[in-house]
C-alpha cells in the first residue's frame, strides 16, 4: 500500500507520520508537498497533524485551499482511503469532506495527555482490526478538537454509524471527565457515508512503537493495510 | 470595493472564550452578565470586486456556516 503523507506549511506530525507507516511490511510511505497537484499512484492519503497556514482564520480553513486539495478530492471519489489526524481532521471538516467542524476545547486548555478510546464501529477500513467496543490507548495534542455539528447531522452520524471512535474511561463509560475537549457525544473520531474517509483528533502514529509508550494506533494502520490487501486480492 | 465583514459564531454554538471573558468580568467586579461572545471583524480592500464575489468570499473562506453567521457592511 503507497501512502502519501500531505505536507502543508505547518505541518508538523508529517514525519512521525512517515515513520510509524514505514513501521509496517507492506507499506511505503511518501511526504507529498501541498502544491502538488496529482495523488496518481498513491493507494492511501494521510493528512497529519500540525498547525497548517497558523491556524489563521480556523484550524485547517486555508488550507483546503491547496492545489493537491483539488488531487485529493479525486482520489476521494475513486474510493481511495484518506485519514486525516488532528489538523488533516480539522482540515477535512473545513473542506467538506466530512460533516461538522472542530471549535476551541470547552475549557479552553490546549490537551496533551493520553486519552482513553472506544471502537464504536469495527465495519470499516481503518478499525476492522479492532473488536466492537475495544477499547484504544491514544495521545491527543489540540486546542480545538471539539467535535460540533448540529442535531441533524449528529443524527445522520448515528443513523449511518459513521462515529468511529468516543472518548470514555477505562471502564469504556462514556463520561464527561473522560472527554478531553467537550466533544459532542463524546465524539473523537468519525467517517464520511462511503467509509473511505476517516478523521480522529488522537494521533493512532504516535502509538506505534511500545518504546514510546504504547502501540495501539497500529490497529488503524494495519485495518488499512489488510482492507487494501482485501481490495488487491 | 472596501467592505468589513464581522463574524459572529451562532447562538446554539458553544463560545468558551466568550464564557471565559464573561467570568474575567466578574472577576473585575462587574455583576449581572448576561452575555459575551466573541467574533471577528476583517476588513476587505477588493478593487472590482462584486458584492456576490464579496458574498463568496464571506461564505467559503472567512466563514464556516456550520458554527458561524457574517455580516458584510460595504464601506465604499
């Protein structure tokens, strides 16, 4: 599987997304610069986190303006697996490609700590390597990863079961005290209809080496690479 | 086309900046806040610009219409 990893002006999760794909047999992973303006070749598009453009406007706001956007789009149609971490969320949300935005955390503070996940959904590319209801050691770094949308497209989430993952306590209780930002419903991580598009605030590529405090974003990874194997075979 | 454009985040969206200045009031002394929130105001110079360009700029780049309301007051 050939991952391109988006590399926008204040990107900064790029190469440790770079690394931690390249931890996996069977992936090849390269930074693509945000001028670019074809996604030809590339199985997967990661968009990693950071502070694109500053954060000028809104998080992730000019940033949809990119050339390699319009690429992005494309390959988005022809069903190519797309995973936007923290600010590739924000960015996603900006862009349309996924519904509702990401506004300042509720208590303002900016969240760098581990939180604890619940895998709502285990029918997609990017958690079939999860059981329903398992549960996901990942960190989180943002000041705005609030999860908003309004009552209908919250229902909608639920209706198409596109709310992949919610931050709970190590019980798997979705609690107040166990949501970092004042999400909605909890939310940290959904997919569009089509399930071919994923944005989660918590970084799965921080949690690929046991060395580094744990390995549970590998479960992303590897739901990818055996969905793209599946779509080879 | 001088144009300033002053966005305001919706009534049902949470405003924690807004909230937390509504408490640094009290803190000042103030009582009996009721409200604040907290928006921005852009200005635009645009030689030939259309209000419609205006409108398109407000509504796909310096907005986002899924937790924020503009207002473009044309200048001159």
């Amino acid at each position: 599987m050939h991952c391109a990893v988006l590399q926008f002006p204040g990107s900064n999760c790029d190469n440790d997304a770079l690394v931690a794909l390249r931890s996996f047999q069977g992936i090849t992973a390269k930074l693509v610069w945000h001028q670019e303006t074809s996604l030809n070749g590339f199985d997967a598009i990661i968009l990693p986190g950071g502070f694109s453009y500053g954060d000028y406007l809104r998080c992730g706001a000019i940033a949809r303006f990119s050339p390699i956007m319009k690429a992005l789009r494309q390959a988005a149609d022809e069903g190519k697996l797309i995973l936007g971490i923290c600010n590739g969320f924000q960015i996603l949300c900006e862009a349309g490609f996924l519904p509702g935005t990401l506004i300042r955390n509720r208590k303002l503070l900016f969240r760098c700590e581990s939180v604890i996940l619940r895998v709502e959904e285990n029918e997609t590319p990017f958690t079939n390597k999860c059981t329903p209801g398992q549960l996901l050691r990942l960190r989180i770094a943002h000041g705005e990863g609030c999860y908003t949308a309004d009552e209908k497209t919250l229902k909608e989430l639920e209706e198409y079961h596109q709310i992949l993952f919610r931050y709970c306590d190590n019980q798997g209780e979705l609690t107040t005290a166990a949501n970092p930002n004042g999400s909605m419903e909890n939310i940290a991580g959904i997919c569009n209809r089509q399930r071919n598009i994923v944005g989660l605030m918590p970084h799965p590529e921080r949690a690929c080496e046991a060395l580094l405090g744990g390995t549970d974003g590998r479960f992303v990874f590897e739901s990818m690479l055996s969905s793209f194997a599946g779509k080879e075979n | 086309m001088k144009a300033r454009v002053t966005i305001m985040p919706q009534a049902a969206v949470l405003d924690p900046a807004g909230v937390a200045t509504a408490q640094a009031i009290e803190h000042l002394g103030i009582n009996g806040v009721r409200s604040v929130r907290i928006g921005k105001s852009i200005d635009l110079d645009i030689e030939g610009a259309t209000q419609e360009q205006l409108h398109q700029i407000c509504r796909d780049l310096l907005s986002n219409p899924v937790i924020e309301d503009y207002h473009l007051e044309i200048l001159s």
